[in-house]
C-alpha cells in the first residue's frame, strides 16, 4: 500500500478530516498504513483492544479512544503479534503502548501518544464500534483513515 497523506488531501479536498493537536509517534514495523476503521472507546482497560484485534481484521485498522492517558499502555508485542496473525493493517491509539522495541520488528502500524512499562488494568470495560472524538475530529466505525509520516486523515469513503 503506498500513498501520501498530503496528496490524499490535495485530491479529496472537503471530503478528509485531519486529525490535529496531537504529537504522534509511530512504534510498528509499518509507518504507513491505511484501511477501514473499527473503533474502541476504553481508559487504562486494554480488554476490548484484546479481544478485537483476536478477531480476522483484514483491511482494517483499530482506533482506540484511551482517554489520552499515557499511564498504562493499551497494546504490547503480544496483542500486536496476535493482530498480525489476523490481518489487522495497524492501530491507532489516542493514549500508550509497550514493547516498542517488538513492534518495530512487526509488520503492522503502530501510532500512538507515546509509551510506558506499565501494562493496562483489565477490568473487562470498553465500548466497540461507537462514534469516539479526538484531535478534533469525530471518528465513525466503517470511515476509512490514513496514516503516514505526515499525519492522519480520516475519510467517510475508501480514497484508495
């Protein structure tokens, strides 16, 4: 998959939503990674991630609410592994990750606010597949989004 997220929105002007405000940082093995958007909405409880990514995820790409925090991580190498073994395209995490030294040995898209050693409480708790809101932009299950060295832009329609 190649593209250019500023040329996506040269071409699709008034049809991409950029996601601003926030300093990025990309951990995975793919810094460029697109597909269809599954959403979770969870603080500090990786349970939902977990079981979402154990799921076939072909073409589609995790968007995680975490509230922003950067106290507990929502993925690791071993959730990671498991989201490579089902055909997810990659994650995106408005909070932390771990293990970042294993997942840029992986062949999946890593981005998030930053990382921290410390691993998620599971509490069971999350929501699937609900609208969530973060860098200014409201993230719907089904929009497709786009991530590069440039930024992240998210689309109603698939722009590939």
């Amino acid at each position: 998959m190649s593209f250019v997220t500023c040329d996506l929105c040269d071409a699709n002007e008034g049809n991409v939503a950029v996601i601003t405000g926030l300093q990025w940082q990309s951990y995975g093995g793919r810094s460029c990674f697109a597909g269809e958007v599954v959403t979770v909405k969870c603080f500090e409880d990786n349970s939902r991630v977990k079981e979402t990514l154990a799921m076939p995820g072909a073409g589609k790409v995790l968007v995680v609410d975490g509230g922003g925090s950067l106290r507990n991580a929502l993925i690791g190498d071993m959730i990671a592994e498991s989201a490579v073994k089902n055909g997810w395209e990659g994650i995106v995490i408005y909070g932390a990750c771990r293990d970042v030294d294993e997942l840029a040995k992986l062949d999946f898209g890593v981005l998030t606010l930053g990382c921290v050693p410390i691993k998620s409480v599971r509490r069971n708790e999350g929501q699937l597949n609900i609208d969530i809101e973060f860098g200014g932009v409201t993230i719907k299950p089904g929009n497709y989004i786009y991530v590069d060295n440039n930024g992240v832009i998210v689309s109603a329609k698939n722009l590939l």
